[in-house]
C-alpha cells in the first residue's frame, strides 16, 4: 500500500480540526507542529484500519450490485425445454 498523503490544504484543514478538538474537547491548546505529528501518526498507524474498512464497503456494495445485475440477466433469459 502506498502511504497516505494528503495536500498542502488538506493537511492545514486536518491539523486545524485536531487543534480544534483539543481545545474543545480536552481544553489544551497544541501547537500546529504537534498536531500535524498527530495527523501522521494516525495517518501511518490508524489511517490503513480506516482505509481498509473503506474497502470492505466498496466491496460490500458492488457484490450486492453484482447480485442484482446477475438477477436482471437471469430475468432476460426466454423459456425453453432445456432445463438447468
């Protein structure tokens, strides 16, 4: 699996919800630094759980479509004689 990285942007978006947890939920107030090394531990350690879990849904939800184009090709087939 490649690393997950994120842009520029996306890195100060997450960083700023990080500090902004702390400071609401936790009342401590981190610099910027320590919650970009936050965001990279989760990244590196936590990240591949949620990535993996992103799978399993993705999968999930295109066997069950898999499922129902198999049902609409079966619901296309013409009566014969021949039995399976």
């Amino acid at each position: 699996m490649t690393p997950i990285t994120f842009s520029r942007k996306e890195t100060q978006a997450i960083v700023g919800e990080i500090r902004e947890y702390f400071r609401e939920e936790l009342e401590q107030d981190i610099g910027s630094l320590p919650a970009e090394m936050l965001m990279g531990f989760f990244a590196d350690r936590i990240g591949p759980y949620f990535y993996n879990r992103g799978l399993y849904d993705a999968q999930a939800m295109i066997q069950k479509r898999m499922d129902g184009l198999a049902d609409e090709v079966f619901a296309l087939e013409q009566p014969t004689r021949h039995l399976r």
